[in-house]
C-alpha cells in the first residue's frame, strides 16, 4: 500500500487534528499542501476531490476520506493502538461529546469561508470579525470546561489523550493566535500542557510544518 497522503493547510486546525490522530497512531504519511489563503480548496482540480472544498482530505488504503471526525475515527478502527476513544459506551459518548463541542459547535462559526463573507460579503471591519471570532471560541470553552471536568485526568478524559483532546488542542492554538483569554479553563490548560509534551501532538504543530511559498 502506498503511503497515506494528507491534504494540508498547515494553521488548518481540522487538519491539525488529523496530524494529531496519525502522530498517535504512528502512521507514516505525506503531506500535500492546499494553500488556503490562494484558494486552492476551490479549485476545480481539488473540488473534484473533495466537493465541499475544505481540507483536511486524506488517502489512504484506496480511499479518499474527508471530515476530520470521520477521518479521526477511520484511524482509531484502523489502528487500534492507541485509542483514541474509550470502549464504553457511555464513556464513548461522553468523548465524542466533548471532540464535537470543538469540531460542531466552535470551529464552523470561525471558518475561512464564514470570517471571508463577514468581511468581504457583509461588510464587517476586520475588528468586527475578530470579536466574532473570539466570541464563539468564549461561548464554546467554558462548557467544555464544565464537561470535562469531572472525568478530566492528565488530559480530557482520563490519563490518556483521546480523540477529544485531538479536537481541543487545535482549537487553543486558534484561541491564542486571536488572543482569546483561557485562564479559566484549567482543565483544558492542563490537557493542552500536557499533549503539547507528546512528540505525536507537538510533530503536529502548526510551527513545526512547511509553510507554503
Ligand atoms: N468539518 C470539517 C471542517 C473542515 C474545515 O473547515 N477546514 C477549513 C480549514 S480549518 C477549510 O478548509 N476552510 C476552507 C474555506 O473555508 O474555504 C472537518 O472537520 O474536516
């Protein structure tokens, strides 16, 4: 089998998370580059690919995966060392709970696509858009906070990065880099603090890919 291949924009938090989920599990891939800030997801090339136009994207195995979560969890039954989500049921959804609070609920209301149409279809000044953007990640952190809490261990839940603690990790590196106060969030702090440890999340940093031309 030929090695799988990510599509990959590298401050693209949802492909962050699939760098995350493949550095776990110790697969070996190639990184192709879309740059966003030329477009290339709308390309007609790459939307022949992937019809919704966004990255990540990743082949593998003879097939064309899309949407982090999926992707995430194609690896974690791929490959089933280490999981990356429990095997109860209920500790399960408690997991995918928190990973979709990030990748359903915060993520989407910050995309490329909508902070473009606030600005360019809209009309909104670039501070406007900020605040919108810092808004919707101090909505979504504070109940992440409040979910995690009581079964939070080294990271979201337990002593063990799961594929919640993938979608999270992300998401503070997009808080930061719009300075999104996090004080309040020790529990998330401490996950982050202690992910960033692991080579298989810090690999994965946006600081540590190509940068395109
Ligand atoms: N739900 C999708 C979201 C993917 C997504 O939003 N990707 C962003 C980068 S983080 C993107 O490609 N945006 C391009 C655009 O908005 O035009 C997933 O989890 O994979």
């Amino acid at each position: 089998m030929p090695r799988p291949i990510l599509y990959d924009y590298y401050r693209s938090s949802a492909a962050y998370r699939v760098r995350i989920a493949l550095n776990l599990k110790g697969v070996d891939y190639e990184i192709r580059p879309v740059n966003l800030l030329e477009s290339e997801q709308k390309s007609a090339e790459y939307k022949a690919l992937n019809p919704q136009g966004f990255v990540p994207m990743l082949e593998i195995d003879g097939h064309r995966l899309t949407q982090s979560v999926a992707i995430i969890n194609y690896l974690d039954l791929r490959y089933s060392i280490p999981p990356l989500l429990p095997a109860s049921a209920a500790e399960r959804a408690h997991v995918v709970a928190m990973a979709m609070a990030v990748a359903c609920d915060i993520h989407p209301l910050n995309n490329l696509r909508v902070m473009k149409y606030l600005k360019n279809e809209l009309g909104h000044s670039q501070e406007e858009a900020d605040t919108w953007y810092a808004h919707w990640i101090s909505e979504g952190l504070p109940a992440l906070e409040a979910m995690a809490a009581p079964k939070a261990g080294k990271f979201l839940f337990g002593d063990a990065p799961t594929g919640a603690d993938v979608c999270l990790i992300p998401q503070l590196y997009n808080a930061r880099r719009f300075n999104v106060p996090l004080d309040n969030y020790p529990t998330l702090l401490r996950a982050d603090e202690n992910a960033n440890k692991l080579e298989a999340f810090a690999a994965a940093h946006p600081d540590r890919q190509k940068v395109p031309a």
